[in-house]
C-alpha cells in the first residue's frame, strides 16, 4: 500500500509563502487523483487542489491564483506552492491519493501538517 507523509508545514505571517510537500512510498499503476485537503478547526474538511491522472487541475476558488499544485512523477511527489497566504488559509493540510492497484481502488491519506498564518 501506498504510504504519504506530508513536511513544510509551518507558521507564516500573512503575505507570506510556504510549499508543502508530499511523498509518496512508491509509485502506483495508475493515479486517479492525487491532492490536497485542509480542514480548520470547527470545519469540515474540504479539497484545496488537486492533479487528475491525465495532468489536468482542479482549484478551490478561495486559493486559485494565488496556490498552485504540481506533482514529480520521478520521484513520487506532490507540491502544494502557497504564496499570499492569508489568515483564513489557518488549517491542518492534508495530502490524498486516489489510485487503482491490481483492479483495486484505494484512498489513502497522509498525517497532515499544520499551517498557520498570523495577521
């Protein structure tokens, strides 16, 4: 099974940037979807963004223009690039992978790492 362990996480003054990243155990045959979640306290959790298995991305509107997700095949990484971060982006950020193993769906989900953003 795939294993996800998230790092970058941190505390940030508002305006500030922070990359999460997010490695995967091993590579998988085929990747529905792999992204990023983030739940703040009190609150459900919701998608941020996400890359489909053919490449495309998917945004949450309250972080388009200003995250950008990306994702290094060779070494089985997700990026989530965070730049004028805001106090409301304040979360436990999440990494999720939605993949097809030997005719098998799977969802896994990494430990999450906390951002916090001061005003």
């Amino acid at each position: 099974q795939v294993q996800l362990v998230e790092s970058g996480g941190g505390l940030v003054q508002a305006g500030g940037s922070l990359r999460l990243s997010c490695a995967a155990s091993r590579s998988t045959f085929r990747i529905n979807a792999m992204g990023w979640y983030r739940q703040a306290p009190g609150k459900q959790r919701e998608l941020v963004a996400n890359i489909r298995g053919d490449g495309s991305t998917n945004y949450a509107d309250s972080v388009k223009g200003r995250f950008t997700v990306s994702r290094d095949n060779a070494k089985n990484i997700l990026y989530l690039q965070m730049n004028s971060l805001k106090p409301e982006d304040t979360a436990v950020y999440y990494c999720n992978i939605d993949y097809i193993s030997e005719g098998f769906k799977y969802i896994r989900w990494g430990q999450g790492t906390q951002v916090t953003v001061s005003s």
